[in-house]
C-alpha cells in the first residue's frame, strides 16, 4: 500500500508532463499557400497611382516610376520567381492549384502534397533564407504560380489551433488517465492507535507541487516557437525552468512522504513506517525514551534500543500522537535525558 | 496543573506547509488579495473608460500574486525548515504569544535596514509591520468564540469577526491547555453576564 503513495505521484507528474508536451507540441514548420497573384503586385508597383497631397516622399515615388522602365508582366513574373522556383513535374499540381481558396490556406510540411517536394523545399530555404517559393503549374493556357510562404514560427502565423496544436484531443486523455490513478489507487489511512499527518497536508502540497512543477514546465514549452527547440536552441533556458520547477516535484515527492508516514502503537511495541521501510521496536528492547528538543523547545520524543539504536519521533503536525505517547508511557521505559533533534 | 492554575506557559514549533491552519490562513490571504487587487483595478479602469485594457493588466497580477505565492511556499519550506517556534501564555487576563523565531526576527529587521538603506518607505513599513506582529496578546474579554481541535492539538480564539489567535500546544499539554481556556473563557462570560 505504502508503494502506491509513491507510484500515484509518479503517475501524476508523468500525465500531466504528457500532457503539457502534447499541448504545446506542434510542427515546427508550416507552409502558407496561396495563388500568387503577380498582375496585382505588378500593378500596386507600377501602376498609375492618384496620390492625395504631395508631400516630398510621394514626389520621390513619383519621379522613380517615371524614371524606372518596370518591363512587362513577364519579365516582372520572372523576377520575382527567380531563384525561388520549385519544380514540381506532377500534374496534379494544377488541380490542387485550383483547389485553393481565395485566402491562404496552411500545411504541414510533411502533408500532402507538399510531403513529395519537402526535401526541395527545405533545401531551398536552407540555401537561400528566403522564405518566399513558387510552384509554376499550368492553368488552361497560361502559367500560373503556387506562392508558398516557409513559416518557421508557426505560431506567430493566423494558422488554425488544429493544425498548429495537433494533438491536444489526445493530452486530455494523459491527464485524464494520471488524475484517474491518482484518484483510484487507494492510499494510506490513519487507523486509531496510530499517529500520521493529516490527509490534507500530503493533498495541498501534492497541489502546490503539481501547479509548481507544471508552471515551469509549460512555461518551457510555451515560450519557444516549436517543442523541436526545446532539446535545440533553447536547451539551456529549459534546463533552468526545469530546474525551477524541480521544486515542485521534490514537494510531490514530500508529500508522498508524509503520506506514507505512520507511528503505530501497540500493547507491545511501537513500529514506524516510512515509504521506503518499517521498523519495529518492541517495549521489551527499548532502554530508554526521552525528549526531543531544538533549543529549549520538545520538539518530539526519542526511544533508544537495547541494540543502540534510536528512532526519532517529531510529533510536529502529526494527529493522533497522544496515542502513541500513552502507549510508550504504559510501557515504564526508563526516562532518559533530553537529546537534541 | 490543576483547573484553577493561574498561568500556563510553553513553547512549541509550529509546522507550516504540513499543517492544515496554516495553509488554509496562507490561501484565505491570498484569495482576499486577489478578491481586493481584482476589484481595485476593475473600478479604476472602469472609471477611466478602459476596461478593455484590463484583462491583460489582471493577467500580469495573476503571474506576480503567483510569483508571490511560490515565493511564499519556498520560504516557508527552505528558509523556515517547515517550521516556526512560538511561545504562547495564558492567565487570567488573557492569552499572549511572541514568536521565538531568530531567522524571522533578522529577516524582519533586515527588511527594515534595507529599506532605511534604500530609501523605501514601503519596505521599512513592511519590516516594521512584521516587527509588531512578532508578539501580540489578546484579553479574555475580546474572545467570542473557542473552536478547539484535539486531533491536531490547536485551539482557534476568535473575537466577533475573525481568527485572532490559534494554539498550537503539544500532544502533551494540549489536555491542560484547553482546560485552562474553557475556565478563562466561562469565567470570562460570566463576569461579563454580571455586568
């Protein structure tokens, strides 16, 4: 029973680790996909402009479109798709080409269709750092382009929650399964004649643990821009958060401590339980007991073995020690002096 | 000691992440704070015709009370080992207690240093504040209510409105000591039906 106390918080702090990872977990890369509409930019550029007041930035822009020959459409087109062109030799990229909508739509990387040309996509992005690509397809009699945006940052981008969050339906799932055995496992309970903490402390620092604990970690996911660089470039800084957050699993596992903790008294002995280990000392190999004390406070109660040993009872916070100091004082073990904790 | 006895006096370590008072009293604070900080705001802004510039406003509170609270929780565990020595007395005037703490005293001294050092009326109020509170006694006269909890050895004095004062006694001398308040406290009340 006592291993469960330790095994439920184990449980915990792994269902909500999951679920936090998978919160946040998301593609490192999303595409921005659009029909590249050439003739508007060529004509936002070039194209004759009414201008209100004109101030000395407009007479500029007004004597450099004089000035600039903007050649045609086509050449303007080859310009702007010069070294940025992916060739794609499938035909099927004039269906998807029609396909669009009128409003950029995103992608994975890894999605179809862009799954087949990924290599040459990020080849291309890593030789240039241009973020901008093209795809030519051809559309009836003409040439038309695929604009694909390379978003690095996913979720700087107006992308949809699903497609940047993809496995948030399944996080709910890790929580849901730790808060259930948490919840289920049984655990350890005060019987009469034993001394033990209240339920309440190893529950509220169980609580104050876990939000700790899962505040840092989160932060360290929530702060990068994929959960790719949190073991990448931002190693360091989540190994700081981390460490932070260490703070509340160490509560966790206090609590599992306390939780575990029992004095039990007997007619002939008095056996302490910890997560790890139980002792037994029967009155009969006690030689004596005396107070505990930190300064000139009784801070608890000492019994020392005929065989040397002694078990130190601190009865700060425990209910129920009246019990035990009944039972250890029906005993008639000699008095000993008072020791320090 | 015998029902009749006119003092009592000891000192005891007081748990503190472990022991139920002491959470619910550091939680009830926190709430309140956040219950007044969250009203506060709210009508300032509403008066200034800003309120939608208030949910953000109310977040970065949210993250500095949780910053706090954290704090909070670290102190109390590393800094004060989980612990607070306290002296308690009661006569039949009423109940005193002093903290015997000396991280507690240094730490309150130490903020009233730093603030006169720094030039920060806020911290050396804070320090002195602190230095008041370190002892305090209560008149048998102002206790409405005794709330007694024998399974965690603590004793809940209360005046008209709120928690004044709780013993914390040891399992040893938590018998004698809830004696010693029930007959304060009944000779209290008939004194004051008398009058």
């Amino acid at each position: 029973m006592k291993i469960f106390e330790f095994l439920r918080r184990i449980a915990l702090l792994l269902g909500v680790g999951c679920f936090l990872w998978l919160w946040f977990a998301g593609p490192p890369v999303l595409l921005e996909v659009s029909r590249a509409d050439f003739a508007a930019q060529y004509e936002r550029q070039y194209g004759k402009r009414q201008y209100g007041l004109m101030g000395v930035m407009e007479l500029g822009d007004k004597l450099i479109r004089e000035q600039t020959n903007p050649g045609s459409l086509e050449a303007f087109t080859a310009r702007q798709t010069q070294h940025k062109l992916l060739t794609a030799g499938d035909s099927n990229w004039a269906v998807f080409y029609r396909s669009l909508p009128a409003q950029a739509a995103f992608y994975g990387i890894d999605q179809p269709p862009f799954a087949a040309i990924r290599p040459q996509i990020q080849t291309l992005f890593l030789r240039s750092q241009m973020a901008v690509m093209y795809i030519p397809v051809v559309d009836g009699s003409r040439t038309a382009h695929i604009e694909i945006h390379y978003r690095n940052r996913p979720r700087e981008t107006k992308a949809p929650t699903q497609l940047l969050y993809p496995y948030r339906l399944r996080a709910w799932l890790w929580l849901a399964g730790a808060l259930l055995v948490y919840f289920l496992l049984p655990g350890m309970r005060r019987s009469g004649g034993s001394a033990a903490y209240s339920r309440i402390a190893p529950l509220a620092l169980d609580a104050m643990g876990l939000l700790f604990a899962a505040f840092f970690f989160g932060l360290s996911l929530y702060v990068v821009n994929s959960t790719d660089e949190v073991f990448g470039s931002e190693f360091g800084m989540s190994l700081f958060l981390w460490a932070v957050g260490c703070a509340g699993l160490i509560l966790v596992m206090w609590a599992a401590k306390i939780a575990s903790y029992r004095i039990m008294a007997s007619s002939s002995a008095i056996c302490v339980d910890t997560l790890w280990r139980r002792r037994e000392i029967p009155f009969s190999e006690m030689s004596e007991i005396g107070y505990l004390v930190r300064g000139d406070i009784r801070i608890g109660i000492f019994v020392r073995s005929r065989d040397g040993r002694t078990i130190k009872l601190d009865w700060a916070g425990l209910l129920g020690f009246d019990a035990v100091l009944a039972a250890i004082n029906s005993a008639q073990v000699r008095r000993a002096e008072d020791a320090p904790a | 000691m015998s029902q009749d006895a006119p003092e009592l006096s000891w000192a005891v370590e007081m748990p503190l992440l472990t022991n139920r008072f002491f959470l619910y009293d550091m939680l009830k604070l926190f709430f309140w704070v956040a219950v007044l900080l969250g009203v506060l705001l709210t009508v300032t802004f509403a008066f200034g015709g800003s309120l939608k510039n208030l949910p953000p406003i109310l977040k970065m509170f949210a993250l500095i009370l949780g910053g706090i609270f954290f704090l909070f929780v670290l102190i109390s565990w590393i800094f004060f080992g989980n612990r607070f020595p306290m002296r308690f007395r009661i006569n039949s005037w009423g109940v005193g207690w002093s903290s015997l703490s000396r991280r507690s005293r240094l730490a309150n001294r130490a903020a009233v240093i730093a603030g006169v050092a720094s030039g920060s009326l806020a911290g050396t109020g804070a320090g002195l504040l602190a230095i008041s509170q370190e002892s305090g006694q209560l008149a048998w006269e102002k206790v409405q209510t005794v709330k007694k909890y024998p399974a965690e050895c603590v004793i809940t004095l209360m005046n008209s409105w709120r928690v004044v004062i709780r013993l914390f006694c040891t399992p040893e001398n938590y018998a004698d000591v809830a004696r010693l308040v029930d007959a304060c406290s009944a000779r209290n009340r008939a004194g004051a039906a008398a009058k």
